[in-house]
C-alpha cells in the first residue's frame, strides 16, 4: 500500500518536472527565434526615404519600427549605397549619423525620435 | 287455556299470548296468571320460555346511542378494512372507480381533452414562430480576448478585444438582428428572405449577406467598414439619415453632430486586431489611450501633455503591457508608473 503510493507520488513529480522542463525550453527557443540578431544584414533597393527604408527592414527582419510621424519628413531621401548588403545597426549607425533620427531598441522593436529626453530622478 | 303444541323457540316467538305475556305480563295480570300455570304443567319447557323471553326482551330494548370510544373503534375497523381491500386486486379498484359518479366523470374527460388540446396548439405555435422559444445569448470577450462566433443561420463572427455581442441562437424567419457594443467583424450568410441587422448604439447595418467590420465602443465615434458585397448603414432615430457603402468604403457616424462621412480604409489595418495586432497609424493621445486600455484592461491617465504633436505609428502583437508601453515612451518621451490597472504617463520634457 505504501509503496504504491510512493510510486504515484514519484510519477506525479515526474510528469510535473517533464511538463514545466518542455515548457520552459518551448517559451525559450520561441522568445530566441523572435529577435532579430543586430548583425542581421537586408540589402537595400532603390527606396533610400526614411519611411522606404523602415519598410525594407520590416519586411527582411523581424523587427518593427515605431515613430511619432510628427518627428519625420516622409520625403527626407538618405544617399546610401544600394545593392549592397547593410548591417543592421551599421544602417542605422549611418541614418543617425547624417540626420537627427535616433534609435533605441527594445527587442525587435525600433524606437524612433529626434530628441533626447531629461530623464527624472 | 289450552295451549298449543310449543315445542321450539319460534313456537314461542311467533305465539301471540306469549309476546303479550312478555311484553305487558306485568300489566295484564290474567295472561300471567294463565302463563304461570301453564309453566308448572309443563316444567320442561322453562329454559325454552326462558331463551325466548331474552330475545323479544333484546328486541324491545331501545337503541343506545354510541360512544365515542366505540364510535372510533368502529371507524378504524371500516378504514381498515377499506385498506385491505384496496391493496388486495384491481377488481376491487374497478369497484371503486365504479363508484365515481357520471356526472364527475364527464368533467375529468372534458378537462383532459382541454389539457391535449392546449398542449397541441402550443407545439403548433412555436413551430410558427422559432424566435419565441430562442434564448437570448451574451458573448462578452475580456481585454485581449479575440473570438469566433458561429451563428445559428451559418453566419460567423470575428469578437475583439473588451467587446460584447448579443443575439439569439434561433433567429426569426424575417431578420437575423444582433447587437454589438465593441468591435467585431461579421461574414454574413446570404439569405434574401431574412435581412441581417447589426445594432451598435446610434446606429444599424443592414446586409443581406456579406463581409465587413464595425467598431462600436462607447464613447467613440462609430465605424463600419466593408470589405465584401454592399451594406445600408442607417441612423437609429432618423431612418432618412442612411449611406450605401461599396467595398473598401468605410461610413464613419460622428456622435456629436450624428452625420456620416464615406471614406477609403486600409484593410490591412481595419482588420489587423483579427490576428490581434494592435496597429496605431497616425495615432494621437486618445487613440493610444483607448487602444491600450481596451487590450490590456488599464485605466491610462496622462500627467500632462507633450511638447509635440502626437502621430504615432508603430504596431504590436500579442506583446506584454509593459514592452508596449516602453517602446511607446522612448519613441515620443515619456516615463510610465504602472499600479495595478492604474497607469500615470509622464511626458518628458526636452534636454537643451
């Protein structure tokens, strides 16, 4: 009698073990699949304005860009060179480096904004 | 005297001067007088007189009146005796019914045929009017929640987030009507016979088969957007204020001055909360308000106001509250506490 329940009581916390170990390895490997690794490289068409390249990352990588489009004029066109392949944050590296756009990523997301923010204590 | 033979009791009972001799010997002394001489000549005939003289005396006596003790022990003897006979055959119970009279019987088989008829009519009603044996049902979806519905007619519907849909799940054989408060997209079942009406507050949709979206929350203005076929979108209080929309049209009903306007949509967006994507374009501060308290169940209270104009453009799937907001605050420059449903936004102010 005594061994019986022994023996419910182990495959019980077998089971619980099994479950939780497959979920936990489930939730990590899909949250890893969803990042985009910033050397992630796209390779640039002739669309080179602000909004045309946001469009190009989108749709090669899966990140997402989010801006206030009060900040940013649709036609701002950058001189990138096309047909070759652009690291991610060597992009935007350069898209910072010649305008006033900056960006922060919160993972896949792109923060866009022109200004920087007083940070309160 | 001379008597007659007297050989036997109903010698005695039936003999005129002996009953008279019982009855009124002490008052008619002559016929004593005969009776006890006769006795003495015929000493062997005493205990016979005297058997017979009990009887006329047992009979003469007058009637008692019944006790209460003997009138119960009487009763429960005739109740017990009832009850036996009734548990012992059905010919007994044939019996008893036997005794039910006519005259009740006819009013037991007029009332049991009033009974069938009723019955009768009943089901021949409902089979005339389904709705009236439909019950009323209450789809409510909380924050976050996305649900399909499937309709008794094999209409479906697309339920979003902090929505609600009533309908019935019979409906009638001259319209199907739901209700909505929230937002939902429907694929309507063609059926020429049996219009399709969605009631979402001030205003209705008409369809006779069909695909398309409404959004109805409280205290927005009220839109209904076509991707399929054609639907009438129709003031409730004013029949004559009504729009015809053409696919990709959207009719936009403005609460404050209960006008409608027509205008393009994107599909893409009108639709995206179906793979339950929040989608902001061009979002201001209300916007952004309402959409995240309607997927996240929040109470979102801004502190005070930006620098700038807000526009937001960015979207999101099935992401948690706080990456969303995050991502929200570092693109147009805020801080964010979160206290249980409650969230005060902070706009920052720019570093010089």
């Amino acid at each position: 009698m005594l061994s019986s329940l022994n023996l419910k009581v182990i495959l019980l916390r077998t089971i619980l073990i099994t479950v939780f170990s497959v979920l936990f390895f489930y939730t990590y490997a899909e949250s890893a699949q969803e990042f985009t690794n910033p050397e992630d490289t796209i390779s640039l068409s002739f669309d080179t304005t602000v909004l045309g390249i946001f469009e190009q990352v989108e749709r090669q990588t899966n990140l997402k860009f989010a801006y206030n489009a009060s900040d940013i004029d649709p036609t701002l066109e950058f001189d990138l060179e096309i047909e070759k392949t652009w690291m991610i944050s060597e992009l935007l590296d350069e898209i910072s480096r010649v305008s006033e756009l900056k960006f922060s990523r919160i993972d896949n997301y792109i923060s866009v904004r022109i200004r920087e923010y007083k940070k309160k204590r | 005297m001379k008597k007659k033979n007297l050989s036997n009791l109903t010698d005695f009972l039936s003999d005129d001067s002996f009953v008279n001799w019982v009855r009124y010997g002490n008052e008619n002394t002559a016929i004593a007088e005969e009776w006890d001489i006769w006795l003495e000549q015929n000493p062997d005939k005493q205990v016979l007189v005297s058997e017979a003289k009990n009887y006329l005396t047992l009979l003469n006596s007058p009637v008692k009146p019944m006790d209460v003790s003997s009138k119960e022990l009487l009763r429960s003897k005739i109740l017990g005796q009832i009850g036996q006979n009734r548990s012992t055959s059905s010919s007994d119970d044939k019996n008893i019914r036997s005794m039910i009279p006519w005259n009740k019987m006819v009013w037991y088989a007029a009332a049991s045929v009033v009974i069938i008829a009723s019955v009768l009519a009943l089901r021949v009603l409902n089979v005339d009017t389904d709705s009236s044996n439909a019950s009323l049902i209450v789809q409510s979806n909380a924050a976050g929640d996305v649900t399909k519905i499937s309709l008794s007619d094999g209409s479906e519907v697309l339920l979003s987030t902090s929505s609600t849909l009533q309908y019935l799940d019979n409906f009638d054989k001259t319209k199907r009507e739901v209700t909505l408060i929230g937002e939902a997209f429907f694929n309507v079942v063609p059926d020429p016979n049996r219009p399709f009406i969605v009631s979402s507050g001030e205003v209705l949709t008409e369809v006779l088969g069909t695909k398309f979206n409404v959004k109805a929350y409280v205290g927005e203005d009220i839109e209904v957007s076509l991707t399929e076929g054609k639907v009438k979108v129709i003031e409730n209080d004013n029949s004559d204020n009504q729009l015809v929309l053409s696919p990709s049209e959207r009719a936009i009903f403005a609460k404050h001055s209960s006008t409608f306007e027509k205008t393009p949509f994107e599909e893409e967006y009108a639709t995206a909360w179906m793979d339950r994507k929040i989608v902001f374009r061009e979002a201001d501060l209300n916007v952004i308000k309402s959409q995240l308290e309607k997927w996240y169940d929040v109470e979102i209270n801004y502190l005070n106001q930006p620098s700038s104009e807000t526009r937001l453009n960015a979207e999101f799937v099935k992401e948690p509250f706080d990456k969303v907001l995050k991502t929200i605050g570092s693109t147009l420059g805020f801080d964010f506490e979160v206290e249980g449903k409650r969230v005060e936004i902070d706009f920052l102010s720019e570093e010089n």
